[in-house]
C-alpha cells in the first residue's frame, strides 16, 4: 500500500472530477441534440453515456478506497459525510447506468440530460463538502499523517 497526503488525495480527485465534467458536459450537448430529434447522434451519444458510466463508477471506486476511511477521521461529521459519499455515488451509478442503458429516443436523450445536469451539480456538491480545503485540512495532522492509496 502507497500513501497519500491529503493535498495528494485531494488533487488526484479534484482531477478526475475535472475530467468527468469535461464528458459530462461533451455527452449533454450531445444529448440535447438527440433530444431535439438529430436520430444520426443516437448511437454516438449511447456510446458517450457508456463511457462516462464507466467513468464514473472508476472514479467512485477510486474516490471511496481513498476517502472512506479518511473522512470519518477529520471531524464531529466526518462517518455521515463518508456515509453520505457512498449514498450518492450508489445513486450517481444507478443514473448514469439508467442513461446509457435507455439512450434510444428523443425523450431518453432528454432524460439524459436531466441525469448529465444532476450529475454535475453533484460533483460541485461533493467538491465543497468532502474535496474542500476545510475538510481536508493537513494542518489538523501531523505533518507526515498520510493515508493509503
């Protein structure tokens, strides 16, 4: 087992968050595009929504074999903050599965779309509360406090 410092936790997540927005944002132009009945797209956009499930569910993998056991430990809020990471990744799968498994009309590509925003809005949600610089402060720790990876 490697170890990480939290600064390193937390650029290595801010990163993929930052690629997953990149996709996300590509797949909802196209998923609007489909939704307004340009049929050619549909099978680029199941392909985008495909990759992006993947996407996402690497990074929750990822993000929780490194948060799960840091977040109880930093405050009062730190096991409902952690419990509350798995929820939301469990939820954030689930949508994204539903996206790309259903991805074959207007209305499915509209759906999508509503999935694709939620999914954003809830990496900036995760950002302020779990990837913060408040709740990953190295100054509560020692010096050379890390964690696994």
């Amino acid at each position: 087992m490697t170890t990480m410092r939290l600064s390193e936790i937390r650029s290595e997540l801010l990163r993929e968050h930052q690629h997953i927005r990149s996709l996300a944002l590509e797949t909802l132009g196209l998923a609007e595009r489909v939704a307004r009945r340009e049929a050619t797209l549909q099978p680029a956009l199941r392909e985008r929504l495909a990759a992006l499930e993947v996407t996402v569910w690497t990074h929750n993998q990822r993000e929780e074999a490194l948060l799960d056991h840091v977040l109880p430990t930093l405050d009062a809020w730190g096991p409902a903050r952690a419990a509350r990471m798995c929820e939301r990744h469990g939820l954030e799968y689930e949508a994204t599965f539903e996206a790309a498994a259903n991805a074959r009309t207007p209305a499915d590509a509209a759906r999508a779309c509503v999935i694709l925003a939620a999914l954003l809005e809830q990496i900036d949600r995760e950002e302020d509360e779990f990837l913060s610089d408040a709740v990953l402060d190295e100054s509560s720790f020692d010096i050379g406090s890390t964690f696994g990876g």
